[in-house]
C-alpha cells in the first residue's frame, strides 16, 4: 500500500502549537515556514517512493547471519545509499561536524517519516543519529573529528551496547570489562546482546558506544563507562584500518523488524581485546548513555507514532474498497464499503486521533528540547529541559503503546485479510511490538515518570502542564461552537482527573513510595490523556481561528473533528484512571498472595 | 513452559456459580461433583502432556499443501488419535450418538484447556462439535446416522465452509452453488475460502457442512442453504468410498495458528459438482448455521479464555525467575525477581484478572445453554436460551480482546526476551489476534449485542442481569471485611454505568439505530466489566463464605483479592465508557468528512 506522509499535520502543528514560529521570529532559528515545508514535502517523497518499497522485503527476506557478516535484505543496501546521498542522516547534527542543526521538532517529524515507510530501516538512522549526539556532547575533539563527520554524513553508522544477559533493565548488573592500554586506548571484552545493527551491510564502518566497567571500578551504575569501540579501526588519514575484535556472533529471530539486524555482539573474544577509545569521564558512562537514551526514546516513541500512522492510512484505504453489508447512510448501489459503518467508523477514528495525540506529544516534548538546546536565558533553558524530561517518558510509553493498539485494530478493520501475511497489516503489529520494550521498556517509563519527574521542582513542572492544559479546555468551552460538541467539558474533566491523581502522587512520593509505583502505568496512561486531548484542542482552536478568518480547507474541520472525538470517546479514561491510580493501588500491593499460588 | 489447567478455578465456579448444584440435585444433570473433578482433572492432564508439546512445534512447523493433501505439524496425528482414543471429542454429543452428553459449562472447560495446551490443535474439535451440533439439530435422521458416531468418535472431523471472497461477514453476497440431481443428494460448485481444517491428515473423512444457493433461491440471506460434502463418501456399510470433489486448492501464509490449516476449498471443479445433501429445509441453512455458530462463538471466546490463561501462567512464570532491579519488598540476596515490582504485579494482576473475568463469563453463558438445554419448564428454558443469547456475543468479543491484550501483556513482562520467537511469548499474541475476528468480528458481536439482544423481550432480559448484578454489588458492599477494599462501591459505580448506558441504547434503538450502532463497541466492553466484575464478586462472596466457615485454602483469599483488583482498577473503565456510549456518538457519526480526506 502507498504511503503517504503526514505533511500538512506536522506542518500545521509546527507553525500552531509549538515555539517554532516565535524561534524563528526571534531569529534563534534561521529557518522560514516555506523552508520547512519543502524539508517535509521532500522527505515525505522520499520516504514514500524509496523507503516504503522496502517495507514487506525486508519483513519477508530479514536478515542472514553467515561467518560474522549480516545481510539486509534486498534493496536495503541502495537505499540507505540514496537516503545518505541525499543528505538525511544529518539533518540534526550540528553545523561544525556537517550537521543542518535542522530544530528537533523538526527532525523528528521526518524520523517518523522513515519510520512509517519502513521501520526496520528507520531504526539505524535512529541509532547513528544518538552516537552523533553522544559523542558530541561527550566526546574529546579527537574523537569528534574522527567520528563524527562519517556519522554525520552516514557514511558510518553508531550503535548502542548496553544490554547483557543478565543486565536487561538493571544496567548495574554488567560485566562487560575495560582495560586501560596507557596510550589513551582500552581494550574490551564482553558480550552484549540485542544490538540493533550491531553488524550490517548497509555502511563502510559501524561506531559503537559500548558500556563496560574499568578494573577497580565501584559495583553499579556508578562504575560503569562508554566507550567508543570500532568495526574498523581509522588510519591517521581517515581511511579504515585493521578490524576490530567487535564481532556478531548471533543474531535473533523476532517477532518483526525483520529487516534490522538484533546482533549478539562479542568483544576480544580473540584475546586481545577489541580496540576503544573513553567517551566521557571513567565511571560516568551511564550519564553519557542518558543523553543518547533520552533522545533515543523521544525517538522510539516516534516510532510509534510511524506505525500507527502507517496502519491508519492502510486500514482507512481498506475500508474505503472493502464491500460489506448495507449501512443506514450509504446511497450507492450493492453493499457499502465499510468506511460506511458506524462501528468501522469508531475503530478508525480512533486510530487517527490516537496517532495524532501521540503525535502532538512527541512533538510539544520535541519544542521543549528546542526551547533548551536554543534559547539564550538559561532559566528559560532549564525550565524548557524540565519540561522535555517530564514528556519524554510520556511521549515513549503512550505512542509506542498506541502503537500497538492502532496497529491491531488495523488487523482488526481488515477481518480475515488481517491475519494473512500478504495483506500488510499483521506486520504492523509485529513491527510495533518492540517499541513498548525497547529504549526502556513502558513499565519503567511510567516509573522514571512518577519517581523522577513529577516531583522535578516540587512538582512545578508538571503543575504548570496542568495549567497549560486547563486553559485550553477553557478556552474551548469559551468557544461554544456546534462542531466542538461537548469538547471543553470533557476535557475539562480529563485535566481535573490529571490534576487530582498528580497531586496524589506527589503526597506518595515522599512517604509511600510504593503505592506510586503501584499506579505508575495508568498514571501515565491518564496523562497522555489529559496532554493529549489538549494538544489537539490546541491545534482544534487554531483551525477554528483560521476558519473563522475565512479558510475553508476541509482538513480545518478535520481537525476539530478529531480532538472532538479524542476528547467525547478516549479522554474520557481518564477519571477511571485516575481512580485505579488512587483506589486500586491497594489491591496491587496485595498482590504476592495472588501471584504465590501459581 | 509447563501448562496447567486450571482445574480448582473453573471447579470453584461450577460449584459456586452456575446451576449445575441445583440440577444435579433435581437429578436433571446425572453427575456428581467428584466426577465433574475428576473428568477436569484427567483432562488437565492431557492437555498438558499430550497436547502442550505440539504448540511449539506447531507453530514452528506449520502446515505443508502438496498435491491437494495438507500434511499437519509432527507429531500432530498421534495426539489427534490418542486424544480421541481417550473419548474426549464426544464429551458433548448426546448419548444416541455415542456422546456423554456432560454440561456445555464443563465441556466448555474442557475446551478452554485443549485451546490453552495448542490452540491450533484445540480449534479442529471445536469445529467438529459445532458440526455434530448443526447435524443433531436439523439433520435428517439417515445422515445423523451415517455421520455423527463418526464426528462424535472423533474418527472423521467437520468444517464450517461460509466464507466467500466477496462475502465475509455479508454472508448474502454469497456465490456456490446447489443443484438437485433429484435422488435426494445435490451437486455443490464454488470456492470457499479461510476453511479451518478443510483439509489435513489427522482423521479419516472430512465432513464439510456448505452454505450454498440452489436454483431460483431468493437473494440474500434467505436463499442460502446448508449441505454436507463429505471428503469421502460413505458406502452402505459405512465404509469409505468415492472420493469426492472437495478439494484444497491454497493454504493461508497466517500471523499465528500455523499448526492449523486455513484452507480454500474447492467444490465441483472438475465439472460433475461435490456430491452433497440438504441439512434442514431449503433456503433456511443460515438458521442451520446459527445453531452452529452460536455454540462456536461461544467456543471462540474460550478460546480466547484459553490463550489469556496460558500467556498469564507464562508471564508469572519468568517473572518470578528473572531478576533486575531493588524491590522495596523484597528481602533476599541480590536482585529481586521481577515478580516483587509493583508494576509488575499490576500487570500480572491484570492478566490473571481478566483472564478470571472473561472466563466467568463464558462460564455463565454455558450455564444458560445447560439450562435451555436442560429444564423441564418451557418458559425457564426459553428465559435461559434467551440469556444465552444475551450473554454470547459478549462471550465472544470480550474475552477475545481480552485474550489479545493479555498476550501482549505477557510479552510485555518478558521484556527483549518477549520480542525473540523461541520465549514463546510472542506465538500466544500472534495465536489470539484471529479470535477477535473469525465467528464474526468483535465489530459484529457489538452490533448483534445492541441489535438484537438487549431488546429481547423489551429489555427485560439485559434488565434482569442488571438487576442480578446490583444485588452482588449490594451483597458486597455488605460484606464490609477489609480484603474486599472498594470492591462494593466500585462495582455499584460499573453497574449504574452499565444500566445507564443500557438504557440510552434501548431508547436509540427506536428511533436513532445510527448512535446505538456507534456506541456498540464501549457498550459491549461497558457490558463485560460491569458484568464480569459481579461474576468474580460473586464467586469472591462464596470463598469468603467458605473462609468465615473455617476453610484456609489460600486460594480463596486469593479469589477475593483478584475479585477486588478487577473491581478497583478495571471496572473503573465503566464510567468512560457510558460516557463514550452516550456522549460519543455523535463525534462518531461526524467521522465522514475525517474520512474522506485520506
């Protein structure tokens, strides 16, 4: 099935919702709405014409393992060519390494374009585009210079090697060792598993950031260290010396993305050591990590946010063709498609509004990181980084899940073609299922959310969201129009519900800590719900501002349409959350004499 | 993984929540409760030696089309023989056929444990019990006699062949074809498509029950008849014959249930026609198959039990094994098995709650089937058929999705070890995803729930659930012991969600079927916690009974606590919910001019 990228929507949520048009004003950003949109609009051509085709090869080839060489599958190969040819894989980093320094809301929104063509390959960027990040923020200039314009360019692609069998969640269980050489180089040994193009055909080098513990080093998280270790070493000169001992010596066969490669990675497994260089200072890796995590996870729910996009679009053209049954409002000759009835309806309207909402939180957690990476005051930059860490782990956990959901209601809308492989959509739900789990799997979104960032500036932070939210439902309900139906009222509920667990929380952290873990899952759940439902009234008030200046394209109405939907038919969740989250967490803590029986 | 049935669960529920005390005692059931354990037991058994090894395998190996011969999984044919060998396809049959005739409450039980152990071999025998139904119900007297000791033994197994490529859930756009040569038997032209089991190597003979047009039959659904084509005929003595024009022209490439073949079946192309005969009257054989449909959409929703049950012993399993992280409660060395986090423990809870809910229910529609079935009062049978058929479509759809949302849950406690095939977790969310969708889609269920049964004798039927499930709320709430929490409040809070919806949808169904038809798919939901939540406050009232009268199996407290969980944190949905049903509808009924831009 075509795809067709969401152009208009990230271009309109850019230019109502987000601070690009007051960065731009200010000229922190040199950009012009009509450069943007051609980025988008060429990007979203790209995606569709090169990336997409790509998507069920790679799903029904995957990848092959043979004397420690991956092979993508067919076509993968000239298309990350094309894709770095073309400029994509720098359209984040900064100036001085090759860099566009293109904004994050921005570049996001074309990480879901990849991602929406065909995630398997959408994912290696995602990776290479976190070690751009971590070794500039981290890394010495020597380092810098060597790496960083390949990775920019995508001539060479990163990787990140966190994950060993024992140490999943819990970094500080890693064994992985680093030995000092004295010439400011290390050599590593360990192994690492589920690595994302840890090995592949697609690039000259593979740069990966692996975490391993120096000798002496204290146990946990606080003695671990990034190092940077190199599928070929470099010359003096820039050209690519001898190899590595950073070999693949398995890789996984999973549920989807078949097309990216889950390496098992082995490190001096020859003897000697695989060759790295430090990154950062010597027990401080995992902080170097969270820099390229946190962006990773922005990015994952991105990915989400793709899929979900992609099975919407597909599971709408289905129901567009797919004939069946009479339906009360179709008028035309023999059975109605499906689109024509209300349940269908229903299924996929909430498929595009949870794509949506999913969508505009991972671009507000986006601005914000915008808003911290440019603005001149560092108080307004601090208070920008605030905010992006209290919506990263909502912007990961609540599109990834969506993901999920949309994706297995696009089976659902297809009945019985759903769940024959060649119709596209099961794919989708194998795809999309990895995305809750890995970068941090939801569960400890919810808790990073409850434990480290409500409680970020005595709960200021996420008061003022609060507020933010509320004055949008205001404004809603001030505005009293038909097609906003009952809009501001339910929302108003939605943000009162957030408002009330919110404050519930905040008392649980200092004295009772577990009954806030215990509610940290629907928590977050209800605050998507809340944020969600009022980025889309945002947007919806803006559309409804230009139509009353006379605009008449119908994707204004569209869009007031939808928030009116996300708010009478999802927000509405959000009391009921917000009870389990204060009332059930009691049954939760009872749980041991449940789960003992079994 | 090991599997075990959960035998104590569902022998709890017999006992403390169906009728089958009370027709025993009348003596209308001949059965006593050591025997009904014992047959639970011995079947637990052999679902879990016999039958659990080849789920692996079967969705490993898949199913093998060559020369019109569909080869089935290893291993596969000698538990088919052993399993029938041991009696248990006839465990429903009436004793004239050589069943025994045991409760559709137990014999449901017992599907729900051959779909745990392999659902792809479970659903074969559902199958054939639906044929052997359809047949006892509207066969004429020679082909029960030729057919069903065979069906029954287990020796031949049935089809349900409707589903053309134009007509899928529009049963009256379909196309094959009957003609009468006039001896009584006709020759049937067409193809059908998704025929589960159609054609495979594990029985002798096929016995396909065809819905099929005859010459001059009116359109639509009033002109569709049901014939039976065998895949060998049968001589006078009973022995096989011919070889008849039923044939396999394509297995499906599926998302799960490899180990069962999804077939197109090929009537008459080699030009004489498949030699069948009529089952019932003529132009009537979608009221045949509605007898069929209705018991196998019930066994759909157990399968759908079934899968949620093996995913949730899966999940506890490694989550007490897999250690990451410091748990606040936990006291040993090291890390802490999974298992001891809160969050954890909600999802866990989560699944086995749902899981006894959606059981509960399909439970409690079979208890109404036994009664139909069973009570001497034509009134008392006519109120139960009529609960029944209240209670099925909500059998079917809830535990369905549940049976979805519970698989991903479980690879969702897996973590990266979920997303890798060989964990197993993934093969239960792929196994489910086509419960939602065969016997009619969960979409189908909701409109069938809303159309036609809630305004069953006016709505007295749905009335008088409600009326029972406010009176275990009222027993609750009474109660007042500490281990049932809010269980009373919350429960009483879902069922006047439920009551109100109800009644909204009863007055729309009049005058407005547009936003009845909308609000469909959170009714049935709505339906499902406000009901499933009474069933297990119900049996959670019998185990503090029994507890306050000195019993001490833990598993009672056990019951009384997941009763609890359920009420606390998913029955809290139930006020969203009638909030969707009621205010929802008409941002649905908006949903053309959103659709109509993609």
């Amino acid at each position: 099935m075509a795809y067709r990228a969401p152009v208009e929507d990230v271009s309109f949520l850019l230019k109502s919702c987000t601070s690009l048009p007051r960065l731009m004003e200010e000229g922190i950003v040199d950009l012009s709405f009509d450069l943007v949109d051609s980025v988008l609009e060429e990007a979203g051509k790209f995606a569709a014409s090169e990336v997409a085709p790509l998507d069920p090869v790679s799903d029904k080839e995957g990848c092959t393992l043979k004397d420690g060489a991956v092979a993508t599958p067919t076509g993968v190969r000239a298309a990350y060519a094309a894709w770095a040819a073309a400029g994509w894989p720098s359209v984040a980093a900064e100036e001085r390494f090759g860099g566009q320094h293109l904004p994050v809301a921005l570049t996001s929104a074309l990480t879901e374009f990849w991602n929406s063509a065909c995630p398997s390959f959408g994912i290696c960027g995602v990776l290479t585009m976190g070690a751009v990040e971590a070794l500039t923020a981290h890394g010495a200039k020597a380092l810098q210079d060597t790496y960083l314009p390949n990775l920019v360019a995508g001539t060479w692609t990163g990787t990140m090697n966190l994950t060993e069998p024992q140490a999943g969640s819990d970094l500080s269980a890693l064994r992985a060792r680093a030995e000092p050489k004295g010439d400011g180089t290390y050599r590593i040994f360990g192994t690492k598993i589920f690595i994302t193009y840890g090995e592949h055909d697609v690039a000259e080098n593979i740069v990966h950031l692996v975490l391993a513990r120096l000798p002496g080093a204290p146990a946990g998280t606080r003695g671990i260290s990034l190092f940077l270790v190199p599928k070929f070493l470099v010359n003096a000169d820039g050209s690519l010396g001898a190899r590595n001992d950073a070999v693949c010596t398995g890789i996984e066969h999973k549920l989807g993305l078949h097309g990216s490669p889950t390496c098992t990675m082995t490190f001096g497994d020859k003897g000697e050591g695989a060759v790295g260089w430090l990154i950062g200072e010597e027990n401080r890796g995992l902080n170097c990590m969270f820099t390229m995590m946190n962006n990773a996870r922005l990015a994952v729910g991105v990915q989400g946010v793709a899929i979900a996009e992609r099975a919407t679009q597909r599971a709408i053209a289905f129901a567009k063709e797919r004939r069946q049954g009479k339906a009360a409002g179709y008028q035309g000759e023999g059975m109605a498609p499906i689109v024509a009835h209300p349940d269908v309806q229903r299924t996929l309207l909430t498929m595009r509004a949870e794509t949506l909402a999913a969508r505009a939180i991972c671009l507000m957690t986006a601005d914000a990181l915008d808003r911290y990476h440019r603005l001149p005051d560092p108080a307004a930059r601090a208070a920008a980084l605030a905010e992006a860490s209290l919506l990263t782990p909502v912007a990961k956990a609540f599109s990834t899940d969506i993901g999920i959901e949309v994706a297995s209601m696009g089976v659902q809308v297809h009945g019985g073609m759903g769940y024959i492989e060649e119709t596209g959509a099961a794919q989708h739900l194998r795809d999309a299922r990895i995305f809750a789990i890995y970068e941090g799997t939801n569960g400890i979104q919810a808790i990073d959310l409850v434990t480290r960032k409500i409680g970020q500036n005595g709960g200021d932070v996420v008061e003022a969201l609060i507020a933010d939210c509320r004055t949008v439902a205001a404004d809603v309900t001030a505005v009293n129009a038909v097609e906003f139906g009952h809009m501001g009222v339910r929302l108003g509920e939605a943000v009162d519900a957030f408002a009330t667990a919110t404050r519930k929380m905040l008392d649980w952290l200092g004295e009772d800590q577990g009954k806030a873990l215990a509610g940290a899952t629907p928590y977050l759940r209800l605050f998507a719900r809340a944020a969600g439902g009022a980025y889309l009234a945002k947007a919806a008030l803006a559309a409804h501002r230009a139509r009353t200046e006379g605009e008449s394209d119908p994707r204004l109405a569209a869009r007031i349409a939808l928030a009116r939907f996300f708010a009478e038919n999802l927000a509405t969740e959000a009391r009921g959350l917000c009870e389990s989250v204060i009332g059930g967490a009691g049954a939760v803590l009872e749980a041991e004499a449940v789960l003992a029986l079994d």
